[in-house]
C-alpha cells in the first residue's frame, strides 16, 4: 500500500477539480479525501495500490477539462484511519 499528500497548485478551485477527484479516486477503490486550501491551492491524501495512487497522481497532473495545474508537491504519508475517498471543507 502507498500514501501519498498532494499540493496541487494552478487553476483548481471553482471548476470542479475536488468532485473530478473524488470520481477518480473512489473508482480505482482509492482511500483518502480532497479539500481546497485557502491559498488557492488543492490538497489530497490518496491510499491504495501503489499502480493506482501512482496512475491518479498521473491524472491530478491534467485534472478535468477546466483546470490548469502548474505544479504538484508530493510527499509520502500515512494512509488514512477510514475506508473511502471523500471531499473535506476548505481549510
């Protein structure tokens, strides 16, 4: 299993960008959440199958059909304490 936090940075907010991620991830069977910074950036923790987190951070670097991503910071983390992909409140 592999973890990883993301920093997403670029046009991410207000077009969509937590809900795409949300899709992708529960598809691939994927743990973790998504939530918008108040820098204007977009934060992730993604758990699962390290092939799958690695294909999603793949995906992240496009994002859906609105986004411009600029940049990914990403660091190996703990997987979550709870089963599931979700979006959090902006923090």
């Amino acid at each position: 299993m592999a973890a990883k936090r993301l920093i997403i940075a670029g046009r991410v907010q207000g077009i969509g960008y937590r809900d795409w991620l949300v899709a992708r991830a529960q598809a691939a069977g994927l743990s973790g959440w998504v939530r918008n910074r108040l820098d204007g950036t977009v934060e992730a923790l993604i758990a699962g199958e390290t092939a799958a987190v690695e294909d999603l951070v793949r995906q992240c670097r496009r994002g859906p059909r609105m986004a411009v991503v600029t940049s990914i910071d990403e660091d190996f983390c703990d997987p979550p304490a709870e089963p599931g992909f979700r979006s959090r409140p902006t923090w």
